[in-house]
C-alpha cells in the first residue's frame, strides 16, 4: 500500500523509506515540479535532487535509505505517493 504525502516548498520532507517508487500525483497544471533524494538525512537547503514533473512522474529507489521531497516552486503543493517494494 502506498503512502500518500503533501509536498511543500521551502524544506525536505521525509517520505518513506526505500526500496520504493514515488510517483507524483498532482497537481501538475500548475507546472508544479517536486525534487526527490534517498539518503539518511535531508540534503542541505538548496541542493538539488531528482525531478518528477509531468513528463517524469515516476522514480523507483533500489536503496534501503529515508526517501525526501521537496516541491521547487516557492508557495506550491503537490500530492506524491511513495509505494514499498519488496526485495
């Protein structure tokens, strides 16, 4: 079962845990583009991690660390879904 989580701007949220793929579900008509990274703690503010957006929606995460979001567009939201998967 996956995990639904808002996605803001402005800091990293932890989304889950990997093994796992994270789809962006909405809302992409506002353009809206969220960046995701696996690793043991959040990144810094202002680092870069990989981009789901409407033509790559989804990511899948092979390593067994916290996965973390974060939405680009300042004052934006999206709905991200993070699915375990088994190994």
């Amino acid at each position: 079962m996956s995990i639904r989580t808002t996605v803001n701007s402005g800091s990293w949220q932890q989304i889950g845990t990997g093994p796992a793929t994270v789809q962006l579900i909405s809302p992409d008509a506002n353009g809206v583009t969220v960046m995701v990274y696996a690793g043991a703690s959040a990144p810094a503010t202002n680092s870069d991690g990989l981009a789901l957006n409407g033509e790559f929606a989804v990511h899948n995460f092979n390593s067994t660390q916290p996965i973390w979001a974060q939405v680009v567009q300042t004052g934006e939201t999206a709905l991200v879904a993070c699915q375990p998967e088994t190994t």
